[in-house]
C-alpha cells in the first residue's frame, strides 16, 4: 500500500503547486516533456533486458492483449454512441488498455498474493503492458494526435520511428545481450525513477474537478470500462475456457489496475484531451484504493 501513498503525495504536491503564483501555467506541459523525452525511455532501457517469456505463463501473456482488443472494440462502439471528438476517442485508445500493473501492481499483488505469485505480474507487466507502451500506444499516439492534420501512411510510420519510447525500444533490443556500464546503468536506473513521481506531479498540477458537460460521458465511461469492465472480462474469458487458480486470478488482479500513469503522459503530449487523461488517472487511482481491495475479496 506504500505505493498508492506515495502516488497521492505526488498528486496532492501537484494540485498544491498549482495554487502556487510562482508556478508557471505550462507547468504540467513541461514536466510531460521531461517523462516523454527523458523518463520514460530510461525506464525501457531498463526494463528490455528483463524481458523473458516461457510456455508455462500464457495465460498472464496473453490476457493483456486479448483485454486490449476488447477495450479498442468498445471505445470505437462508444464514441460512436456518445459522438466523441476524435481526440477524445484517441485519448480513451491510449489510456484505458493499460494498468498501472508494475509500480502499482507489483506492490500490490507481493502484499495481497505472496511472493508465489509475482511471477505472472512480471509477465502481465512485461509481456503486455510494457510492450503495448512502446508500440500500440506510440501507433495511436501517432494517429490521432490533432497536430497531425491528415496523417498518411508515410506521416505514421516517421512519427512511430522518431517517437522516443520507440527509439529506446529498439535501442534496449540492440543491446540487449551487450555489458552496460555501471556508470551509465546506474544513470538509466535514476533517470527511470523519476518518472512517477514526475507524472504524478504534473498529473496532479493539470487535474480538475470540473469538466465540461462533453466530458463527464468520456470520463464515466472510462473509469467503468478501466475499473470494472476489464477485470469482469478476464474473468468471463480464462473462466469460460475452464481455466482457474494463481496464474488466473493474479490476470484478473492486474487486469482491474487503475489506468497506466506512463500511457497518460503520451496522450497528454499528443495532444489528447489532457484534462480528461489527467482526470481518469487521478480518479482512476482514488478510486483504485477501494475497487483492487474488493477485487482481491471476491477473487478468494
């Protein structure tokens, strides 16, 4: 539970520096300039060589990505419902398939679940999340970022290629098997460390407790598709195969994670509806400290 604490002190720092005079407007933009282009490439510098996948985790490999193309399915189906602007669509696409399943989800699940079942948060995280981070969301990013006015296929592919989680991404897999050294692992490690609080500090600087009429629709149905529909979904799909036990219920777990703070800031430097993004994380969170306790009740 430390963890959630201390994401609160940073949303809380946030929302007071922005009471601050002091404290410039653009404030929140700069430090999501900072985690785009510095954090969160060192963070998957870090984390490329730990990826490692085996037969025997298939079920936390693969429930990322069939949960990811249901969330994709439904927030299409939404928007078209709602009429939502396309950087509302846009912005849903990149924050509601990925949780918050390593700063929050390791913690959590080491606490509630044993030692035993950290094994499958590492794949959930790693296998999923993280890879989806690098490659979906830059995609999407890509495409419906408004400073984009008519993406083409050529425009796309540049804006995939150039964006920094990409570079670092390609760059980790190059020198996956290659000897860092200590002088420059240890810069990548606290370069990475910074990301959370950072985000959450702009995060907290750039919430609000008012939203336009437009967005309370986005923003309700955000929180419920993240928080409820997700984990029920993972449960109706290994359940209906007939599978149960750890590997299952830890899926679940990490499937009914608040939205990924590191997905948040790339919709927020697209362009995407920042105050929105800020307001499903933040909510997201708060709302996370009694729906992942519930969660773990019903699953035993």
């Amino acid at each position: 539970m430390d963890n959630f604490y201390l994401v609160l002190a940073y949303l809380v720092i946030g929302f007071g520096l922005r009471r601050l005079p002091a404290m410039p407007e653009n404030s929140g933009i700069v430090l999501n300039i900072y985690v785009l282009y510095v954090a969160l490439p060192a963070l998957i510098l870090k984390n490329v060589p730990l990826l490692q996948f085996s037969t025997e985790l298939l079920i936390p490999a693969l429930t990322p990505w069939l949960l990811l193309l249901a969330v994709v399915a439904a927030v299409l189906l939404i928007s078209k419902v709602f009429n939502w602007t396309r950087e509302v669509t846009g912005a849903l696409l990149i924050v509601l398939p990925l949780g918050n399943t390593s700063f929050l989800g390791f913690p959590m699940t080491q606490a509630l679940f044993g030692s035993e079942a950290m094994p499958y948060a590492v794949v959930y995280d790693q296998v999923g999340s993280f890879i989806a981070l690098a490659t979906y969301v830059t995609i999407v990013a890509a495409i419906y970022s408004p400073q984009v006015s008519k993406p083409t296929a050529k425009s796309i592919v540049i804006k995939i290629i150039s964006f920094p989680s990409f570079i670092a991404l390609v760059a980790g897999l190059l020198l996956k098997n290659a000897t860092v050294p200590p002088l420059a692992d240890a810069l990548i490690n606290n370069l990475a460390a910074t990301l959370v609080p950072v985000v959450m500090i702009a995060v907290g600087f750039q919430l609000s407790f008012r939203f336009s009429k437009s967005e309370i629709s986005p923003l309700i149905s955000a929180l419920t598709i993240k928080l409820l529909m997700m984990p029920v979904l993972a449960w109706a799909i290994w359940r209906s195969l007939g599978q149960s036990g750890l590997a299952v219920d830890i899926s679940i777990f990490q499937a009914a994670m608040p939205p990924m703070i590191s997905a948040g800031a790339i919709a927020i430097m697209a362009g995407l509806a920042p105050r929105l993004v800020s307001g499903i994380i933040g909510f997201g969170i708060l709302i996370g400290l009694v729906s992942l306790p519930v969660v773990y009740w019903l699953l035993r």
